[in-house]
C-alpha cells in the first residue's frame, strides 16, 4: 500500500507581510496575478497536480499570514511539511532581514525529523518594480545569504510578470519529493491505523 | 489608566476561607497517594501551590482559588489546578464556572509554552498555552511562586526562553534545531497520535492519576463525565450529560406534535430567564419554517454513518428559529425618539434591530448608538456637540503623525514600519467595490489616515491585519472621517483583544468556541477531538474580523448591526459559528475531513452561507444553550469588555533559567 505520502507534498510559504506570497502562489496555481488579493487572514492553501519522473503528485501549498503577531497559529499549519519556501520583497530591507526569524521559527514550530537538511528555497520577489530602480536588497547578498544556511537554492521572481515563479516551484516540488521521500523511513504505512481509538481515551481535550 | 486593584489579603474572606481549604485538602491527598501506593510507577507530586487563582472577570474580586500542583509520574509530568470546593467570592460564580476552569492532569507533552508577567504591581501570573493553540486562562500566583514552578518544570521537562520574548517559555521546545529528534510533542501531526513515544497520552496510567489525586476534590467536571459515560455507552450521539438539553430534546418532541399549532406571537419578550423562552418556543409553528431549510446538505455524498445531532438540530431550526423581520425604516426609527431626539427604550431599539437590521440609509445615524459614539439618552443638539467636539479631537491625534518630518520619520523605525503595512493592507481591502476601487481612491486615503491615527490613540496595539477589514464598511457608511474614526475605535474597545500580542483575544473566543460546541453538539465535537479540530483555528478569521470575508457586502452591514446589538448575548457570533458548522456537520463527518480539508472547506464556504437562516439557527442555539452556554464563555471574551490587567506586565530578567 503506497503511502500518503508519496503522493502529496506539502509547502509552507513563509515571508513578511505583502512581500507576495499569495500573489507567488496565484501565479504559480492559476497562472494569473490580481491587484485585488486581500491581505491574507489565518491561512489557506492551493493544490496542484504536478509530474516528475514518470509520477503525478500533488503539491499542497499553504500561504499563511505574514504578520508576525499571527505566528503562534503557525503550529497548526507547518507540521508535516516538505519543503519550505521563504519569500522577502527585493524592494524591502526589513523582509530580507526577518528570513533568519521565519526560517528558524519554522524549524520550531514544524520540527522536522532532520533540521539541518530540511529543504528550504528563497525567492527574492517584486524584481520587476520600476525597473529593479527601487531595489536595496543586491543579489549577491541574498545569494550570501542562502549559501550561509547550507545552500539554500534561490531564485528572483515576480509574481506580476511571472517571471522565474515556474522554475522556483519546480525546484520546490523536486526538493520536497526528496524531503518526502527520506521521511518515509520515518513515516510507515501506519499513519492513522490505531491511533483514533488512543486519541478518545486521552484526557483533558480543552 | 486604570490603577491594578491592590488587596490586602489578610482581611479578605474568601483569602482566609481557600487558606483552609487549602490545608485540609492536603491531608485529603496523601490519603489517597496512600491508597494508590499499590501501583509500581505512583505519582509523586513535585510541586503544590495553594491560592492559584483566576479571575474570569474583569472585577478583581471575582474569582477563583485553587492548588496548583505538579505530577510526576513515570518520566511524565502533568499539571493540574483543582478550584476549592464550595468557596466563592461571589454568587454569579457557580460551581459550573469552577468546573469549566478546572485543569485536570494536562500532561507536560501538550502544553507548548508557558509565558509569564511579572506586573511591577499585583499578583504575578502565568498563561499556559497548550500545543493544540488554545491557552487556559492566566493563573496568578496570590502566594508567589511563580519561579519556583518554573523552577521545577526545569527539573523535569526541557524547556527553553524564546529568543523573541524572555518571558515565553517553551516547553519541549529545542532552541538549537539540531538538537531534535523526533520527540512525542513535535512530531508531524497524522503521526504523534500513534507514536509509541506520544502513547502515554490516555494510557490507564493515566486513569490511575487523575484518580488518585482528583477525585478527592470531588469536582467531577463535565469532562470526565463524559470520559465515563463513554466508556459505557459507545453511541456518541447519546452522550449527553448536560441536563438541559436532554429537557430541550423533549421540547422538540413537544413541539413537532404541536405543528398544526400556530401562534405568532414574538419568541422572546424581554429578557426573562430561559424557563420562560421554553414555554414561548415550544408553541412555534413550524410548517411555515419548513421550507427554509430543506436545501441544506442533501447532495451530501454520506459515506459514513454520522452520529445524529443531539439536539435534532435539523428540526430546531424548523421549529424555534424566528423568522427576520424588513429591516428598521424611517418612519419606525421615529417613533424610537422623543421630540428632542433621545432613544427611550434602547432595548425595544435593539431587539427591533436584531430581527431586522436597518435600512441603509438609516445606518449612519444608527450605527453611531449601536457602537456607542452616541449615547441613548443624548439629544439632537448633544449629539451635533459631540460631532464636533470629536472631530477636533481627530484632527489633535492626527497631527501627531502628521506632522512627522521626512527626517524624523528616517530615525522612527516603528512608524515606518506602522505606515508600511498600512499602505499595503488599505490597497488590498475592498478594492472591488466601487468605493474603494480605482488608483488614487480619496476613499481609500481616508482609510489609511484613520488607521494609521488609530495606531497613534492606541499605540500599544498598533496595527494589525484585520483592522483594514473592520474599518471598510464603517468608513462606507460613516463616510466622515472623524465620525468614522470614533466609531472604529468604539468597536475596537471589544474587539481590540482579537489582536493583541499574545493573540488571548482569539484565544479565549477559540476556547469558549469549543465548549460551546461540546455543549450543543457533543458528537461534532468529538470529530473535532479525534481528528485533531479542537483548536478551531479553521474558525480563526470568521472570528477575527466578524464575518467580514464571508459574506457579501451588504449582508456583513446587515449582519453586524445584529451582533451589535448585543441583544441575546453579546456572544452572538460564537453562535453564529455554532449555526454554520451545524449546517455542515454531515457533511464534515460524513466525509470524515480531516484539519486540512476543513480548513479549506470552511474558507471555501465564503460567499456561499446564507445570512438569514444562520442567525436564526444562532438565536435558537443561544437560547437553547441558555445558562450553559453562558457558563462556557469565559468572562472577558470579547465582544465583553477585557480583563483589565494586560497593560501593565514589564520584562523581566529571570534568574530561573
Ligand atoms: N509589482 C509587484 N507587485 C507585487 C508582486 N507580488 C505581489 N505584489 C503586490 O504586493 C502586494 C502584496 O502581495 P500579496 O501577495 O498579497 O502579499 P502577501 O505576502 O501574501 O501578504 P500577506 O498576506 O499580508 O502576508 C499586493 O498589492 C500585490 O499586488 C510582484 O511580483 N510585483
Ligand atoms: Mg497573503
């Protein structure tokens, strides 16, 4: 019996406030950008089917709030992702700046069985405001950056013009079927077998 | 600034009176530790503490004491915080309000963190938040001890500072990620329940503890009740022990034999208790509201048999539910007035409004009363003084900001940061309406000045997502920016708990959400337990901005004038939950969703809930829920006025760690 996992592949997005992560996510999906997405409230996410050598899955990728006062609720949404997708708005220094806070609370709150490989990507996003004129984040540090954290692949996108958002999702889908695929040694077949009889009997429930 | 109640305890009754109670209850322990001594693996109490007590209400004199202690058993540790028996500082404090707050055995492996604030002057106080996201309400420490709880936690479980905040600590929480495994707490989600190292969880051990250290305190809490009925009775749909609605059950029996019946007179005529709405339901006619809800779940694919609603939910609402009246017009609202323009009896106003609403161009007068900007007893001309009176005020907080330089603001990260988000939520809020839409909507400036003065009259809250969603449809109405203002701000003196900080706003909404559903539909509710539902974040933004994304425009307006109103409770949109997801029960459970799919069921459902059979279900389940449902809110919800003790904790260092 093949497992859950195999077949579905889970991707947080994570970044500061309006640096795009709805609007990556849409274009990446939908193919298609809107001026008119809200600021995201709680969290949602979009499925996709995608093929990779020979095999279909599903990418489940979640968007959650960016501001930083709703991140208690990330405990509920990161646990059992594959792959983490970390996204800073080229044209803002603080979003560049808070990757480490939302890259190690991630690994806090998701507590992947092995930290230190856990996938992560970095998208550099908004490249195409004014003509890249407004930017203050160079990519050579973002670069420095991602090489620091153990090679984090990175990519500059814009979410407008859809530009590199296909190729980064295509190395986020390829590195989470490889974070999948190592849990499965951790994660056999026996995922919900057994355990709603022991989840009744536990205690207080409040 | 509100000045912190400071007791002296020693001439407080009910101080002296827990004091004993503490002692005696003691001796009552280790009798029965002794008893247990038996079992191989007893449990050894690591930590006690008397007079640990909680305040469910704003009014310091309103609370309960209790013992904390500290279980050691096996390489487990649990927490518990029995209340003292038969000891109240206050009548409206029942033995129900001790057994929703009780804290039976939580073992260390579910709590996720524990914050502590040490106020410079009061009691110190603890929250503990468990990993399902729900936090207990704070635990203050009226014998000190806070350290040494913290002390011996350390002794027994790995707990770590958060690096954002010295007071947070996290429990089984590894600071350097290299350093974890896969611990019982931190595994992924599908797979904690049915690790070996998570098994304790429920295990007779289990049993053996909260028996032997509890069940001397004879407060047996609905919870475990429910544990032992369970454990006879496998039929969840029968397990039921809260009295009242088996009595309601009858009176639905009642009430369907009665349907050639037909009375139409009002539901509900006043504010009387719940014995005298129970008389007035169980004459409803209910053919009449049969059609309305036929369409509800009956293309549902049933693939597993669903527990039935307790309540026969299906046929409340046929039966009780009042049906909505036109909203209030003109000429109606001018009988509410006397000649010199004072509401006479705001509470026939505001059961007028809850049945119907208001017409639209009645809502900018109205609105104003509904939050409070106006007084019910004020006069034409003391409402035009307070128009202007306000408006200059605006204009003194505004100044504020406005009058920040380009060379300051380079040297004022905060503002910047406040104005950023600012500017980016306003352009993402509404923008299909034709108010807001357009590039250079002055509409949409207006929302940015009245949030970002906002941020400057309540610069400890700041601003937060969400707040852009609350302010558009006030601005629509209001349109002035001053009265708009003002009447934002009146709404957010009760909803401004939804974004604090430490988020215990939504937190307590979120708990008081879930004993609400266990009390009306305990089978729903044990879905969400064993599917791992019960921190009912799937309900997170219903609650954080009041519907505001759920419906279309008009019918968010129709429905906060409602809620507003306050009028059967100020909980109404708690119900309101309640309403929706009993709409969808056969479908959640039939299709057995789990977290995941109904989170994305529950946001899919935007658009798509139909206002006016929701409120009526609403308004039948709070009145049906009646006292209980009451009971189960804590006290400072919001929509309630908050707990008055937020402001004043500082950081401290701690010696502990
Ligand atoms: N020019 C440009 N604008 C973008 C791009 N991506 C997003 N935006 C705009 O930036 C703003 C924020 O985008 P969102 O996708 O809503 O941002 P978010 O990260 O989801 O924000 P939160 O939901 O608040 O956490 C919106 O006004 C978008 O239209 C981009 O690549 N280029
Ligand atoms: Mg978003």
């Amino acid at each position: 019996m093949p497992s859950r996992r195999r077949t579905l592949l889970k991707v947080i997005i994570l970044g500061d406030s309006g640096v795009g992560k709805t609007s990556l996510m849409n274009q990446y999906v939908n193919k298609k950008f809107s001026n008119q997405y809200k600021a995201t409230i709680g969290a949602d996410f979009l499925t996709k089917e995608v093929e990779f050598e020979d095999r279909l899955f599903t990418l489940q990728i979640w968007d959650t709030a960016g501001q930083e006062r709703f991140q208690s609720l990330g405990v509920a949404f990161y646990r059992g992702a594959d792959c983490c997708v970390l996204v800073y708005d080229v044209n803002v220094q603080k979003s560049f700046d808070d990757l480490n806070n939302w890259r190690e609370e991630f690994l806090i709150q998701a507590s992947p069985s092995d930290p230190e490989n856990f996938p992560f990507v970095v998208l550099g996003n908004k490249v195409d405001v004014d003509g890249g004129n407004s930017r203050v984040v160079s990519e050579k540090k973002a670069r420095a950056w991602c090489a620091s954290k153990g090679n984090i692949p990175y990519f500059e996108t814009s979410a407008k013009e859809g530009i590199n958002v296909e190729e980064a999702f295509q190395v986020i889908a390829k590195n989470a079927l490889k974070s999948g695929e190592e849990e499965e040694i951790y994660l056999p077949d026996t995922i919900d077998v057994g355990s709603t009889s022991q989840q009744r009997a536990s205690g207080c429930d409040c | 600034m509100h000045e912190p109640d400071i007791h002296d305890l020693s001439d407080d009754a009910d101080y002296a009176a827990a004091s004993k109670q503490g002692s005696s209850s003691m001796s009552r322990t280790d009798s029965s530790k002794r008893s247990s001594s038996s079992d191989p693996e007893d449990a050894e109490i690591v930590y006690l503490k008397d007079n640990v007590t909680i305040h469910p209400t704003q009014y310091a004199t309103e609370r309960i004491s209790g013992r904390l202690k500290l279980i050691k058993q096996g390489s487990s540790l649990f927490m518990t915080w029995i209340p003292y028996k038969g000891q109240s500082s206050n009548a409206r404090l029942s033995e129900r309000d001790k057994n929703l707050y009780t804290i039976r055995a939580i073992p260390f492996s579910d709590i996720q963190s524990i914050r502590r604030h040490t106020p410079t002057i009061g009691w110190q106080y603890v929250i503990v938040v468990l990993s399902s996201g729900l936090a207990y309400p704070p635990l203050y420490f009226y014998s000190g001890g806070v350290r040494e709880f913290l002390a011996t936690i350390k002794q027994h479980v790995l707990i770590a500072r958060s690096s954002e905040d010295a007071n947070v600590f996290l429990v089984n929480n590894f600071q350097d990620p290299l350093q974890r495994t896969l611990s019982s707490l931190e595994l992924p989600r599908s797979l904690a329940k049915g690790s070996p190292s998570s098994s304790f969880k429920g295990t007779p051990s289990d049993e053996r503890l909260d028996k032997g250290t509890l069940e001397d305190n004879q407060l047996s809490n609905n919870i475990q009740q429910n544990n032992r009925q369970r454990q006879k009775n496998h039929d969840p749909a029968r397990d039921i022990s809260i009295q009242v609605l088996e009595k309601f059950s009858l009176v639905t029996r009642f009430a369907r034999e009665t349907t050639s019946q037909l009375f139409r007179e009002s539901l509900v005529d006043g504010h009387g208790p719940a014995e005298k709405r129970r008389n007035n339901w169980a004459s409803k006619d209910h053919q009449r509201q049969e059609i309305a809800s036929n369409d509800v779940d009956d293309d549902v694919p049933k693939r597993v048999p669903v527990a039935s609603d307790p309540l026969e939910f299906e046929k409340l609402s046929l039966v009780w539910g009042q049906p909505r009246q036109h909203p209030l017009g003109l000429e109606e609202w001018s009988t509410f007035l006397d000649s010199e323009g004072r509401v006479g009896d705001p509470n026939a106003l505001k059961k007028r409004i809850f049945y119907g609403g208001v017409e639209h161009n009645l809502r900018k007068e109205v609105w104003g009363f509904l939050l409070g900007y106006y007084s019910y007893d004020s006069t034409y001309a003391e409402r035009q003084y307070v128009v202007s009176v306000k408006k200059s005020e605006y204009e003194t907080i505004k100044n504020q900001w406005q009058s920040i330089s380009p060379e300051q603001a380079k040297r004022f990260t905060k503002f910047r940061e406040r104005r950023g988000l600012i500017e980016k939520d306003v352009v993402r809020t509404d923008r299909s309406l034709s108010f807001y839409d357009g590039d250079d909507n002055p509409n949409v400036r207006l929302m940015h000045d009245i949030l970002l003065t906002y941020s400057f009259y309540n610069f400890d809250l700041g601003y937060c997502q969400g707040m852009s969603d609350l302010l558009s449809p006030i601005l629509f109405i209001m349109k002035d920016e001053s009265e708009a203002f003002w009447c934002f701000v009146s709404l957010l003196e009760r909803l401004g708990p939804n974004f604090n900080r430490d988020q215990n706003g939504m937190h307590s909404q979120l708990f008081a959400l879930s004993k609400l559903v266990e009390l009306l539909d305990a089978p729903l509710h044990n879905y969400f337990k064993q599917n791992d539902c019960l921190n009912y974040f799937f309900c997170f933004r219903w609650i954080l901005i009041q519907f505001k994304r759920e419906f279309e425009y008009e019918k968010t307006l129709r429905l906060w004038e409602v809620l507003w109103t306050h009028y059967p409770t100020e909980h109404l949109h708690l119900y309101v939950c309640i309403a929706i997801l009993k709409r969808h029960r056969v479908k959640i459970m039939g299709e057995q969703m789990d977290f995941d799919t109904l989170l994305k069921f529950i946001n899919e459902l935007s658009g798509q809930i139909d206002l006016d059979p929701v409120l009526r279900d609403a308004e039948a389940l709070c009145v049906c829920a009646g006292e209980n449902g009451a009971a189960s809110i804590p006290p400072g919800t919001p929509p309630s006025l908050p707990l008055q003790d937020g402001s004043i904790y500082q950081q401290q260092d701690d010696e502990v760690l």
